[in-house]
C-alpha cells in the first residue's frame, strides 16, 4: 500500500483539476421566483380597429424600468438553481418589474397572441434583488421586444426569449452572471385570474397571480461550496502528512 504522504498530493492534484472543469464548464442557470402579481389595462388604439388593446404591467406601479422597489412587484421568495442544484435562495427585498406593451385582442374562448413591441427602450422584465436599495437595484434587467401570451380560459401562460442585446443589466447574487451571448427565456404562469373582464370576444381586463422562471446559461458554474470544504480538509492532511515525514 503507497504510504498517505504519496496518496494525498495525487488526489489533490485530481481535486485542484476538477475544481479548473467545474468553474468554467456551462451550466445552466434558473431564477424561479413565487408571488408574480400581473394587470392587463386596455385601453382605445387606433391601430387596432375593431379589436381590444392592452398592456400587462406589474401590480406595484405602471410606470417602472428604473431598478426601483416602488414602481416593482414585491415577491414572496426566489430560489437559483445551478443545473436544478440550489445555489441560494432569496426571501425579502425582492422585486419583479415588468412592462409588455401593446398585447391585442387576447380572445374569450381562449387562444395564442403575440405581443406587438416594446418601443420603450431599456424595459421588459426586471428582477431586483438588492436589500434596502431604493434605486438601480437590478439582479437582472431584460430588454424583451415581444412575448407570447397563451390562455385557454382558465390559465395564461406567457413566455418570451432574448439574447445578448437583451441584457440591461446584470448584478446576480450569488457570485453568478449569465453568458449575455446565449439565450435568455422568460417563462410566467398565472393559475390565479381575477377581475376578469370581456366585451364577449376579447380579455378587457383581469389581475393575474402566479409563478415564474428565467432560464439561461451561466459563465462560469461556481464551485460549490462543500468542494471547497472538501478540498481544505484535503490540503490540511498534506499538511500533516509532510510534517510526519520530515520528522
């Protein structure tokens, strides 16, 4: 048997390679987050003859895009999982702040629409994650230009994508940071509909409460921190193990 002082550094030096793979591997990132409170405000648009427009907006505030808690929706918590592994979990201080403009004629009987541009630059989906900011508070701000909304009379769904241009912002927690180059998804489910209104063909108006998911790759995967741990007891016992065979 090869005596611990030769068995140690070789396993060491397996550790110290698979700690180089592990942080620059991709990896996928997903922010999921409960309490998502939406509106659907319609309004007259003369570009829609004949039909209802809208826009579906956070319940904080209409107005918003500045990474401010007061113009945002409060949340209830947010979980990040690295490859479906918990890389840390949010409860307070925690926001979304959304604007999609321009969503026309989603239908009574249930059906897909697209959602017809963002004109507003700098503004889709916003999360904040900082504890007692006031303002620039981003973990995460995407500039989304369209969204699908699905509903089927029941539930609405809403999904959207973006890339790198979509990237406004980016302070994660966490010490994570998304590759801005590959895609970006925004996934929200509504279960909860309330304050329903129609004029017998289309959505005039409802409040939506739900769930939600951002979906992307990672740049780097950080290396857990039972690895490290795990590596420090390692390096402790060549420690001990050098100092018993130099005496």
């Amino acid at each position: 048997m090869k005596p611990l002082s030769i068995l140690i550094p070789g396993v060491t030096v397996a550790l110290l390679a698979s700690f180089g793979t592990i942080g620059v591997q991709a990896a996928q990132l997903q922010i999921k987050f409960k309490g998502v409170d939406l509106e659907y405000f319609t309004f007259a648009d003369a570009n829609n003859p004949g039909g209802v427009s809208g826009d579906i907006v956070d319940a904080g505030a209409f107005a918003g895009g500045s990474g401010s808690p007061v113009d945002a929706d409060s949340l209830s918590d947010m979980d990040f999982l690295v490859d479906g592994a918990s890389a840390g979990t949010l409860a307070s201080d925690i926001y979304l702040d959304t604007f999609i403009q321009d969503m026309w004629n989603i239908p009574v009987a249930g059906g897909t629409v697209q959602s017809h541009g963002n004109t507003f630059s700098g503004f889709g989906f916003d999360l904040l994650t900082k504890p007692g900011c006031v303002s620039n508070c981003w973990g995460l701000g995407l500039d989304i230009d369209t969204v699908q909304v699905n509903y089927n009379g029941s539930e609405i769904s809403i999904q959207a994508s973006g890339a790198a241009t979509g990237v406004f912002q980016q302070m994660l927690p966490f010490g994570l940071e998304l590759d801005a180059s590959k895609p970006i998804t925004f996934d929200f489910t509504g279960t909860s509909i309330s304050n329903r209104s129609d004029n017998g063909v289309y959505l005039t108006g409802f409040n939506l409460a739900g769930t939600g998911t951002i979906t992307g790759t990672l740049v780097s995967a950080p290396v857990p921190a039972a690895v490290w741990l795990f590596g420090s007891g390692l390096f402790g016992l060549v420690a001990v193990a050098r100092k018993r065979t130099n005496t």
